[in-house]
C-alpha cells in the first residue's frame, strides 16, 4: 500500500503540463534555476515558483543553493523511471 500511496503523490505533483515540462526539462539538464525555467517555458516567474513548491512539496524535485541562485533537480528515482519508460 506504500508503494500506491507514493506513486499517488507523485501522479498528484505531476498533474499540470507546466509542472510536467518543468520535469522534462530537468530531467534533460540535470538541474536548472528559476529565471532560466521562466524563460524557456514562457511563464510568469510566480507561476514557475508555485509550480516548483508543489513538485518540492510532492516529494520529485530538490531544491540547492548553488552560488547566489538556487538551482533545482529531480530527486525522486521513481520519477525517472516513469519518464525514461515513457521514452
């Protein structure tokens, strides 16, 4: 029951195309910052930080300084393996 419980979470964080794109996109740069996110997927830097807090909060993706930015990354190996079989 754990194992649906997790993966529930997970399906809950991914349920909005931004969010998707924003893992897609981190999971092809291995990590990435805000602003950078803001400018290739043409949203709203708000929109980008409520995107990111729901995927931090969903448990898929990490957040860590790096320099004066802080830089994201996905974290949860469940996560890659949904996106590297749907390859």
């Amino acid at each position: 029951m754990k194992k649906a419980e997790n993966l529930s979470q997970i399906f809950k964080g991914l349920a909005h195309p931004v969010r998707v794109k924003i893992v897609i996109g981190l999971l092809k740069k291995d990590e990435c910052n805000v602003s950078t996110m803001v400018e290739k997927l043409g949203v709203a830097q708000p929109v980008v930080s409520q995107h990111i807090n729901i995927l931090k909060n969903s448990g898929i993706v990490e957040g860590y300084r790096k320099g004066n930015q802080i830089c994201y990354k996905v974290s949860n190996e469940e996560v890659r393996k949904i996106f590297s079989a749907l390859e």
